[in-house]
C-alpha cells in the first residue's frame, strides 16, 4: 500500500470528555502519524459546507447542529493505506457493531455522538484536507 494522507476530525462529545489524546494515541499506535492538527469551533455555515454532500439526508441538519455544538480537533493522518487504516482504528460508525479496541467501541456515546469521523476514501481524503489545511500547515 501507498503512504497516503487522511483527515480525521476528533469530534464534540470525545474534545468535550478530554478524550484527544486517548484517540490519538490510538491512531499513532496503528502507525498513523498527525502531520497537522487545529482546535477548531466550527460556524453553522462551515460545517454545513464540509457536510454538503449529505445536505439531502434526514440526518445533517441534526449532524451540523452536533458539529457545531463544542470544540473540535481538525488532523491530517498519514501512513501506509492511511484512508483504510483510520477507519479501521475507528471501527464502525454504529458504536455497538464496532469492534473491540476501536476508537467507538471504547469512546463513542451513540452512533451520532460516535467521537471520530474520517475520510472514506482518498479522493475524499484531499477534498477535506484541503477543505481545512493549506498544504505549508502539513508537515511531513
């Protein structure tokens, strides 16, 4: 596999709980290293942008309001098949289908409230890195 770059996005409910660096020490024990990470409380109007591709799903309004409701962490991830690597560190989206050891297995409080999210592929990979990086923040 390739070394690629991935984002992930430490979400409300893990920053508000103190949980960042538990994740990431997950994700730097599967061989993930963070090669740009912002603080962020993201406006109604950014999270609506970012989440724009599920504009037409019952479920983002809900979504934005979540995203916007508390800190977040914005990182860039990068290893060998990061995009696949992340999301299996993650586990699955639905915390009780996640398996053991995974970020939402230990941490996720609901499939919404589920700590993390990731890129899903790489061409999405680029599109949100470059959504909240500029490549001189990426340091490889």
């Amino acid at each position: 596999m390739a070394i690629e770059n991935t984002l992930s996005i430490i979400k409300p409910d893990a920053t508000r709980r103190d949980l960042t660096g538990l994740v990431n020490a997950k994700f730097e024990k599967a061989g993930l290293k963070i090669i740009a990470q912002k603080r962020l409380h993201l406006s109604k109007a950014v999270a609506q942008k970012f989440y724009e591709v599920h504009k037409d799903r019952p479920f983002y309004n809900d979504l934005v309001e979540f995203m916007i409701s508390g800190p977040i962490i914005v990182q860039v991830l990068r290893g060998e098949g990061a995009v696949i690597l992340n999301r299996t560190v993650m586990g699955a989206t639905n915390p009780s289908e996640a398996d053991e050891g995974t970020i939402r297995k230990e941490f996720a409080e609901s499939i919404e409230a589920n700590s993390v999210h990731g890129s899903d592929s790489s061409e999405n990979a680029i599109n949100e890195i470059n959504f909240f990086f500029a490549e001189i923040e990426l340091l490889i």
